[in-house]
C-alpha cells in the first residue's frame, strides 16, 4: 500500500456509497472530472481507457494529485498467476489500492498479495458464462483470498444471492444510471457501493448527480 493517508474501502463506505468510474479519452478531462467533485468522491475506478488515455505515468500522476481518495484499477484480470502478480505490482506502483480480476479463472488463482482484489463474478451484460453458472462462479471465488466481489448493480436478484453468500465481503457493483441499474436498489439488496461512470462524468452537473446517488443509496429503495 502506497504513503496516502486516505481511508480503506471499508472506512469509505460509511461516508460515501459511490465509486465515480471514469472512461474518458482526453486525458485532461480526468483531471476535469475529479477537480469537479472534489473531496465528495472517496473512491474511484480507472481502467484500460484510462491506462490508454494518459499512459501509466499520466494515471501515477492522477492517483499521486488525489491521494485522499482510493482508487482501484479494473483490469479484469484472467492471466496465470505470475503474470498476474507481475502486473498487480506495476498497478501498485502507479499507486492503485485495488484490482479487479475474473473471478472464472477459479480457485488456482493465487490473488496478488500486493493490493486489495475484488473479483468479478457476474457481469453487468450478458448473460454469460458466469450466469449460467453462478454458484460454481461463487464458490470458486469463496476460495480466493479477496477483499470484496464485483457483482452487477443492474440485476439485484444476483446481488441479494451473492449478498447472502459473501456476508463479510465488500460488494461494489457497476452498471448504475447509464446501464439501467438504481443504486437504491442494488444498496437494499446487498451492495456497499455503486460504481458509476457515465452517469457522473457526462453529467452537465456532476456534483448535483453525485448528491443525488448519495441520497439514493442511503434511502436504500428501488
Ligand atoms: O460487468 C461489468 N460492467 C461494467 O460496466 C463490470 C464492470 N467493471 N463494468 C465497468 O463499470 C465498466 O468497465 C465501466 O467502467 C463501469 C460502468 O460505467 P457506466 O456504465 O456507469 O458509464
């Protein structure tokens, strides 16, 4: 874990119930965006846009300029276990404090030990694979040393299943706003925290949007 003085995801959550995901192809509009929502947004999650966008010493200095905040790099990795290492390292050396990787490369998966890992177990599209097994998904990912699971905020039926499953995980759920899902809705049925993208940054008032989804989750309807 790097020097920042921010918060872990589980002190995160009892102050915020969002994590702003952004996807931009301008490199300046990250800068934009989190200059925006200032000191609101706790966690963030770049990934391969942002990767691409600003290049590995562009997103080190993003986290670097913002090191209240947690950010996680969704890298939905599913490499064997020495790249997989390998490259959470560089990921923890860019300043990230969490990965996400597949959860369908199953329990030979030896996590990095070099940050937080969420593993995905249900996409946010499909159904895929996962969906069509998704007790096989869960428990594979049961055995892997994890902080918390990806599970889509847009289906709450498999939200509540991998609740009741994963009582003491963290469950971050995407698919918020632009992909159809309510973050009252994935909140009530067991997620600690929406990820949303679009729905911030393309917002023509992000801080606005932002409250709004605050409120939101700590109504906890759908
Ligand atoms: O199943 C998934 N669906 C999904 O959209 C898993 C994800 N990690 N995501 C990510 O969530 C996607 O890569 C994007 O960064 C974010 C959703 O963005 P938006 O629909 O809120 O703009």
């Amino acid at each position: 874990f790097g020097e920042a003085s921010h918060m872990n995801i589980e002190e995160i959550r009892g102050r915020s119930r969002v994590i702003l995901a952004i996807d931009e192809e301008e490199p300046r509009k990250y800068w934009n965006v989190l200059d925006a929502v200032g000191s609101s947004v706790k966690a963030v999650k770049l990934g391969w846009m942002a990767i691409l966008s600003l290049g590995s010493d562009g997103v080190k200095s993003l986290i670097n300029g913002h090191d209240d905040k947690y950010f996680i790099m969704d890298a939905k990795m599913a490499d064997v276990n020495f790249i997989n290492e390998k490259i959470a390292r560089r990921m923890a050396g860019l300043g990230f404090d969490g990965i996400i990787m597949h959860g369908f490369i199953g329990p030979s998966n030896a996590p990095p030990s070099v940050m937080d890992v969420f593993v995905l177990i249900s996409m946010t599209q499909g159904p895929t694979l996962y969906d069509a097994s998704l007790e096989r998904a869960m428990d594979y990912t049961k055995a892997i040393d994890r902080r918390g699971i990806v599970v889509p905020g847009n289906k709450p039926d498999i939200i509540r299943k991998a609740r009741e499953q994963f009582p003491s995980d963290v469950i971050i759920s995407p698919g918020i706003g632009a992909q159809g899902g309510s973050i009252g809705c994935a909140v009530k049925h067991g997620a600690d925290f929406g990820i949303v993208g679009r729905s911030i940054y393309e917002s023509s008032d992000p801080v606005e949007s932002l409250k709004r989804l605050e409120r939101e989750a700590a109504e906890s309807q759908c």
